[in-house]
C-alpha cells in the first residue's frame, strides 16, 4: 500500500500528469456544469413555450366561449322585446297576429344563432299556451332544471342553468336527438302580484363547446372543461369528464383563483370565468410538459456523451505537445545563473522557422537570453523603483487625508457623545471608516466615476448626521457615464462647500443636485444647491482663482486644487465654471476630456 502511494505521488508529480489532470477537470466539470445548465434552462424554456402555447390557445377558446354567451344574451334581449309586444295585444286578432311574428322570430333565432330550442311559456289563460311547439304553459316551467334561488327573485337578468337530457318536440328535432344544453332564462313577474306574466329559455347544445375543447386540446394528458358555479362539468375534451361533479374544495380552489394561473400539485391551472360566471378551466399537468421536453433532453444528454470523449482525446494530445515544449525548456532553465550564459537556448527554437510563427513558449526561449543579460542591470534599478514607490504611496496615504474635514467630523462625534447621542455619533463613526477606507483603497489619482460619486456619497451620509436630516441630495447619470475615469476627490471639495457656506439661517435645509452627462467627448458634471448662494465679490474673486489656476492654501484652497489637477492635459484638460446668485444658491459645472481605464492597468490596490 505504501507503494502504491508513494508511486501515485512520483506520477502526480510530473507536470505533463498534472498538466492533463487539470486540463480534464476543466473541459469536464464546466462541461458538466453546462450540460447540467442546459439541461436546467432548455427544461425551463421549453416548459414556457409549452404552458405559453396551451395557455394561448386556452385564451382563444375561452373569448370563443364568452362570445357565444354573450350571443345567446343579446338574443335574449332581442326576444324581450317579441315578448313585449305579445303580452301587450288587446284583441284576439292582435293576440295571433304577434304570436305569429314572435314564433317566427323564435324559428329564425333558432337558426340563425345554431340554437338547440327555444321554449317560451306564458299564462294557462295565454291564446298560445297550448301551442307546444314554441310556447307552452306555465305550469311547464317547473319540468326545466331551474334553480329554485333564481326563481325566487329573477328580476331582469338571465338566470344559467344546465339542463341535463333535453327531448325536443317532434316538429323541431324530427331525429328525437336527447341532449344537454346550456340554458338561459328570462322570467317577468308582475310586479304587484309578484306571479310570473312569462318565461322564455334559450336552449345551446353543450357538445359545441366539447368539440371545441376536443379539437383544442386533443392529448387526454391536458384536461380541458366548463364547469357551473356550483362544479357540475357540462362540457369537457375528455368524455368522461362529462356531466361529473367536482369536490367542493376544488371548486372552491378555482373560484378563489379565477382568471389566473396558478399551480398546485404539479398541475398548472388556467382558470378563466366566462360572460356567465361559470369558469372555464384547463389542467397542464407536468407530467404532460415533462413528456414533450423528453427529445430535446435526450438530445442534450447525447451531445454531452459524444463531446466527452474528443474533449478527452484532443486535451491528452494537446497536453503531450505542450509539456514536451516545457520540459526542454525546464531542463536549460536547471543550470541558469544571473551572471552565465547558456548558448543551449537557440536550440529550442528551430532554427529554419520564420520568427513570425513564434507562439509564446518559442519566444520564451528566445527571450531567455536577453532577460539573463538584463537582470543583473536591473536589479538595483528595481530595488530603487521599489523605494520610490513605496515612498510615494506613503506621500499619497498622507495627501488624501483632509485634516479641516477630519476636524470637524471628530468635534461632531465629540458633542453626539456629550449630548449622549450615542447612536448617531456610532454610526458618523461607521460612515467615516467606510469614507476612509473607500478613499485610501484607491491608490492612484485617476478613478472611475462610480467611485468617485461613492466617495461623495459616503460624505454626504456623514453631513447629513451633523446636520439633523437638514441635508439632502440626489444624483442623476446618463448610461455608462460612470465607467469613465475623474481625478480622485473633484466632487468632495464643491459638496463641502456647498453645505459648510450655503446653510444659513435663511435657507436652514440644503437640496443638492448632483447631475452628470455626456457634452462633445467630453464628460459634464453640474452640482446646485438651494443655499444662500455668494455675493458678486466673493463668485468674482472665485472665478480669478479659477481663471489664473491659483493653489492658496489660506483661501479656496480646496477648489484651487481641484482646478489645478484637473486643468492638466494629463488628468482631463477640465476646465470649472461657477455661477451663484444669493439667497437664490449656487451652481457648478465640471467639464473634462472622457478618459478610459487601461485593460492592463487597475486602479485599485491589490
């Protein structure tokens, strides 16, 4: 067994094993991971396309079906007015003269609209009431299925029922056809007596919305259906589904969500309410998505076991060819020294080949030679560089320090603790270690907007607290404008200023406005605020020290400086601009060159 391990340790040891090994673990596991996304976003998609296709078919059916409700209303309301117009005949002849009229409207209503029956009762005394063709007695009502709450108060609207084994009169169905309908009906009652003057109900065969439904959805994996309010199934693309009840938990489950989609059990339910109240609902089971997904994912798992075995079989070439490079070089690397020369090198290289087909290895080899030469020579440069460099990051760290800010921040903390505000001195405490650490992180003068305006935040979080909530502000950029560089510390000077002399006794709360967008290549930044603004000699002698690029570090020293770092053709070529109005507020516009951060190069410290 130690053998065996110490033998896997002498193999493992070699680059070209552990070059392979990690070549394999990262062809195969993101080749895992992608198949296994794949596998995860093809299933998802292809589950959206299929609820998406049921769903929009659903819908078509569904305004299929309100429309042909809606018809059967407007016919009802058309009758209502045949019906009027009969109750209202004076004279026997008038009697049989609307009659008549009426019980052709009735035939062409019936045809017309694919009606399965029109039934139409009136009083025992009615002329027509033996007619019993169209028009019957009201003593026949109570043969229909109507719901005995709807008779108790019809008032005017259509009462729906479903009328199960309707048999036709001979004259109108001559096949003597059984079927169930659809019903709606309109009853008028006196309204002093409180009797029923007439009744009319307008029969619609339920197997039309069945082969709707059947056509629609023809896979019996999908169950499609109309239910009642009170869950009796009237029509359905599964037969038999046909005529069954739902239980009262399901019914109550889809009138609870009604005209939405919703999914319980790992069933998706569309549920929709028709023109008539009842709903129409459809169930895509996943087991239905899962079986028309199953040939793009067999699809998937297919293409990833064909791809394994090249992946494999090109990264073993590849990696051979790699190492074979590598180690002629590993063993002329084995015997360099600093101040020796090894003249072996030019052998790795062929020499017949064209210097402009080098890949990197072979230009590694060539360059071996040159780098030994060159590092004795540059070693103390380097040590020197090293120096300086540390000597200036150290003069950086101080310079980004800005003692009056500091100060003032310390003496607020000082008096939230006297004042025993502990709360708001501990988080100016948070707020000024986030400022100091963002401001420190970044080591070099140019930064990325986006930093910048972190900067400005944090400080302006910081005022806030010393200001009582008397501070607020907001920022306004246009796209990808913040990816673009600014010199460090631009906006904290002008934000500083704008709050330490703007807040006076007249404008004791402070609004300010910080905007950036894009001029002619250049970058355009505006900062306002509602503060007391400058008299004209104060905004004259600003704008001098601006216009002649003064530093005094007695007055204005903080705008000076940001005038002068970004005037350089180096750092933006930015030019300033103030105007200020007192009492009125102040406003200040930053225009500098876009500059863009080196791929190479990152600004913050690592």
């Amino acid at each position: 067994m130690k053998k065996f391990i110490k033998n896997s340790r002498l193999y493992f040891s070699h680059f070209q094993t552990k070059l392979l090994c990690a070549f394999l673990l990262c062809t195969l596991i993101p080749l895992c991971i992608i198949g296994g996304i794949s596998y995860t976003v093809s299933y998802d998609i292809a589950e959206d396309k299929i609820l998406n296709a049921s769903i929009s078919s659903d819908e078509q059916l569904h305004m299929q079906f309100y429309n042909r409700l809606l018809q059967m209303e407007n016919v009802a309301d058309s009758l209502q007015y045949d019906m009027y117009h009969l109750m209202r005949a004076e004279t026997p002849m008038d009697t049989l003269s609307s009659l008549s009229e009426t019980r052709n409207n009735l035939s062409m209503f019936k045809s017309s609209f694919n009606l399965a029956y029109i039934s139409v009762f009136l009083a025992e005394e009615h002329i027509g009431s033996q007619e019993n063709l169209y028009f019957f007695p009201l003593s026949k009502l109570s043969d229909f299925q109507i719901p005995e709450k709807a008779l108790e108060n019809p008032g005017s609207s259509s009462i729906w029922f479903y009328q199960n084994r309707l048999s036709l009169p001979f004259l109108v169905s001559n096949d003597y056809k059984i079927s169930d309908t659809i019903a709606c009906c309109r009853i008028l009652k006196h309204p002093d007596t409180g009797i029923i003057d007439y009744a009319y109900i307008l029969h619609l065969n339920t197997s039309e919305f069945s082969s709707a439904l059947q056509e629609s959805f023809q896979d019996k994996n999908i169950a499609s259906y109309i239910t009642t309010d009170g869950g009796t199934i009237i029509a359905s693309n599964d037969e038999n589904l046909h005529s069954t009840s739902l239980e009262k938990e399901k019914i109550d489950f889809l009138i609870k969500n009604k005209n939405s989609i919703t999914k319980e059990s790992h069933i998706t339910y569309h549920t929709t309410q028709l023109q008539n109240g009842w709903l129409h609902v459809t169930e895509i089971p996943d087991s239905y998505i899962k079986q028309n997904t199953r040939i793009l994912i067999n699809s998937i798992f297919l293409t990833i076991l064909i791809s394994l075995p090249l992946t494999i079989l090109v990264v073993i070439m590849f990696s051979k060819n790699l190492t074979r490079r590598i180690k002629a070089l590993s063993k002329a690397m084995e015997t360099l020294q600093l101040d020796a020369y090894n003249n072996k090198i030019q052998d790795l290289v062929p020499q017949d080949r064209n210097p402009e087909t080098f890949d990197e290895i072979d230009k590694l080899g060539v360059t071996f030679q040159k780098m030994q030469r060159s590092l004795n020579n540059n070693l103390q440069s380097i040590l020197e560089l090293s120096l300086t460099e540390e000597r200036l990051k150290y003069q950086l760290l101080q310079s980004q320090i800005n003692p009056h800010f500091l100060y003032n921040i310390l003496g607020s903390i000082q008096t939230c603790q006297s004042l025993g505000k502990l709360d708001i001195a501990n988080q100016m405490l948070t707020n000024l270690t986030h400022f100091y650490r963002m401001t420190l992180r970044k080591s070099k003068d140019l930064i990325t907007i986006r930093d910048e305006l972190t900067i400005a935040k944090l400080y302006l979080e910081i005022e806030k607290l010393c200001h009582n909530d008397n501070l607020t502000w907001e920022i306004n950029l246009e796209d990808g404008i913040d990816n673009f560089l600014i010199c460090k510390f631009t906006l904290q000077p002008f934000l500083e200023n704008s709050i330490l002399h703007g807040i006076s006794q007249s404008t004791p709360e402070i609004h300010i406005s910080i905007n950036l967008f894009y001029g002619d290549d250049t970058v355009i930044i505006s900062i306002t605020d509602n503060g007391i603004g400058m008299k004209e000699e104060q905004l004259q002698e600003l704008r001098k020290t601006l216009r002649e690029n003064i530093v005094n570090y007695e007055k204005h020293f903080g705008i000076g400086n940001v005038n002068k770092r970004i005037s350089n053709p180096y750092f933006g070529n930015g030019r300033i601009s103030i105007e200020s109005h007192l009492f009125e507020g102040t406003s200040i516009t930053i225009e500098f060159d876009q500059m863009e951060e080196n791929d190479e190069e990152s600004n913050d410290c690592r």
